[in-house]
C-alpha cells in the first residue's frame, strides 16, 4: 500500500502496487468506513434493485454495498464504459484500477475548475454522455450520483463511484437519471456550453438505433 488518495466521509481511498494476472499495476483501494458509514441513506439505493433487495445489518449493509460497486463497476466495464477497471473485492475492501500517472491520481472535473476552459470542453462534454447512454443502454444502469465530483480526467473523462448505482428498472431509476443529467448540464453551462436536459435525457432513453 501506498499513499492516501483521499478520506471520504464513506470511504478512504489509497494507493498499492498491485499484482493482477501475474502482472504488476496500479490499484485505488477504497475502504469503506464500518462505524460511520450513513447506513440509512443507502436503503433507496438497495432496496428496489432486484439483485440486493434482502434485509441485513448495518454492518453486512457496507459489505453488500462493496460488492454493489464491484458489480456496478464491472458490469459498466464490460459495457466499454470508461470506468476504473475492478480487480477485486472483499468485506469493505475493493480494489480496481489506479486513474492516474506515477502514483498520483488524476484530477476530477472539480479539482480541474476553472482551467477546464482552457481544454476541449464540448469533447469531454459529449465523452461523458456518450458514457451515459452506454451505461444506461448496454451496462442497464444508471449512476446516480454523477456530478463534476465523481468524475475524473485522464486524457478521456473517467467515470468513478458507483456504489449507488442502479439497474435501470429500479423504481426511482428515471428520478436518478434525470438528477445525474441536469448535475452536468448545469456544471458544464457554467463553462459555456449550452444544453437541453430533455433532449439529452431522451438521447439516453430513446429507441435509438445506436445501442
Ligand atoms: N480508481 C481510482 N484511481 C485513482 N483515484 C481514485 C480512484 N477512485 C477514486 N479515486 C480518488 O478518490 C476520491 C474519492 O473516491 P470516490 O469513489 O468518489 O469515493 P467517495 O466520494 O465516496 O469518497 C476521488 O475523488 C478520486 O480523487
Ligand atoms: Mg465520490
């Protein structure tokens, strides 16, 4: 294990040499807090996901929600969404790829601020719902806390943080997609780009042709 990336009020994240496949890489580790996670605001993003919808214990809950954001994160991999690659997990422990160069992470859309508008700002715009709609389309899932803090920036925008995602027949699924959408349509008018959350929200549910 290396250094500390970042102490969440969930979740504490660290950097460690990793070996997958016989092979050295990079991992985050996100270790989720067993005293002080906020047990109940998990319950709308359990319960009505049919994989997980089963009563448990405060502390059984962290672990479900570790194995909740393996899954997320490898279902959303295997769909060619850009997210960090999950090696493992286990407990409250998971382990994916490390979003970064030389042990330090990259930064996310927040850390970035206002020298966003010095890059390609439409081109990260639109990489980051074209991610969006495979997520939804291929991967059935939507984030659910996507915003300019669960996002990062290594050449390609990477979507990070999924533990509250949820397949896209949860009953509050649409609620979710929508809130995700107008997070980004605000953060990104502020950089000047104009956007219609109706539209784009029917991009990503449309009968479209492009799946
Ligand atoms: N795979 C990763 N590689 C590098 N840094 C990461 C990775 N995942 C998370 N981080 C860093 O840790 C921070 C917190 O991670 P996140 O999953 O958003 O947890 P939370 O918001 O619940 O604390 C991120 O903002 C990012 O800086
Ligand atoms: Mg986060």
């Amino acid at each position: 294990m290396g250094g500390v990336i970042s102490t969440g009020k969930e979740a504490n994240v660290f950097y460690a040499d990793g070996i997958y496949d016989g092979k050295a890489v990079p991992m985050a580790v996100k270790i989720y807090r067993t005293e002080t996670s906020s047990f109940d605001k998990m319950d709308e993003y359990i319960f009505g996901d049919r994989r997980f919808d089963y009563r448990v214990s405060p502390r059984d809950k962290i672990y479900l929600w570790t194995e909740k954001e393996f899954r997320n994160l490898e279902r959303a991999y295997e769909a060619g969404v850009r997210v960090p690659r999950p090696y493992a997990y286990m407990k409250n422990v998971l382990l994916m790829e490390f979003i970064g160069e030389n042990e330090i992470p990259a930064p996310t859309l927040v850390e970035i601020g206002k020298e966003l508008a010095e890059l390609d700002v439409e081109g990260i715009f639109s990489e980051i719902l074209e991610n969006v709609k495979k997520l939804y389309r291929r991967a059935k899932l939507v984030h659910a806390d996507l915003s300019e803090y669960n996002i990062m920036l290594l050449e390609k925008p990477v979507i990070i943080d999924m533990g509250q995602a949820v397949l896209i027949d949860h009953p509050k699924a649409m609620e979710f997609l929508k809130r995700d959408i107008r997070n980004l349509v605000r953060f990104f008018r502020k950089l000047g780009i104009k956007s219609d959350e109706e539209q784009i929200y029917e991009e990503v549910v449309g009968e479209g042709d492009e799946a």
